[in-house]
C-alpha cells in the first residue's frame, strides 16, 4: 500500500492513468531534449519554432506568429529581439499594415533551420516516437491533431 514499494499510492495511480498528465508528462521529455540539443546552437524550442513557422508561411507579424505558436506578446518581442540580434530573421515594415512589422527568415537563419536544426530535431523525435511502431506514431500523430484541433 503507498509508501511500503509494493502498490503506487492512489495519487500515483491516477496520474499514471491520466491522459492529459501523460501528454504533459511526454512532451516534457520532448522539450527537455530538443532544448539540451538546441543550446548548442543558443536557441530554445520557442526560437526554433518561430523559424519554423516563418519558413513554412514567409514573412508574418509579430503578431501573427505569437498566435501561431500561443506564445503572449511580450515574449514574442524578446524572441524575435534575440533572432534579429543573431541574425536569423529580420523586421520590416508590414506592407499591410504599416504600424506593425514583417518578421521575415534570414538566409542565415534558413540555412541554420536546414542544415543543421532540422536534421537535430528529427534525431531527437525520433529517439522519442521512435520507441513506437511506425504504425503505432502515425496513429499518435492522428490522434493528437484531431486533439489539437478540437475534433
């Protein structure tokens, strides 16, 4: 019974059996992982995901990106505050909306994201979704983007 070794404590077993505990409990090991390989290149998991978002829809506002990825406006400045001091993305006036600023991926900043971020990242999801069957990750992928999406 709970603290003798033999059966988990009622907490324990609940979080055990939690689904949202469980998907916390994973994409934190994620994080930690692509964070350790990513400070390599003195870059965080935010950092790489504005790059990735701006690779795949161009350049964007501030704005835009911080809905994206769900990170609140302040952040969102410091982040792309870092990127633009190294070089990796750039700020212009929005053609739109010319109070506000595009934020758009450097060559650097691709080249970075290409040669050597992404091939980084996929070692690391690998060495995570890799533990599942090729069938068993398409089937987690599937479920956790209807999740993501709300249905």
């Amino acid at each position: 019974m709970g603290g003798n070794g033999r059966e988990p404590a009622p907490t324990a077993r609940l979080l055990a059996e939690s689904t949202g505990w469980l998907l916390n409990d994973a994409a934190r090991e994620l994080t930690l992982k692509l964070e350790e390989v990513l400070k390599a290149d003195d870059l965080r998991w935010r950092d790489y995901g504005v790059l990735v978002v701006l690779e795949a829809a161009g350049p964007l506002s501030q704005q835009e990106i911080g809905r994206r990825l769900a990170v609140d406006r302040s952040t969102m400045v410091h982040i792309i505050d870092v990127l633009e001091h190294r070089g990796l993305v750039a700020r212009s006036r929005d053609l739109h909306d010319r109070r506000a600023y595009a934020i758009e991926l450097t060559d650097p900043g691709r080249s970075l994201l290409v040669d050597r971020l992404h091939p980084l990242t996929a070692e690391v999801h690998s060495g995570v979704v890799g533990r599942l069957t090729p069938e068993d990750g398409a089937h987690l992928n599937r479920i956790l983007s209807q999740l993501a999406r709300g249905g």
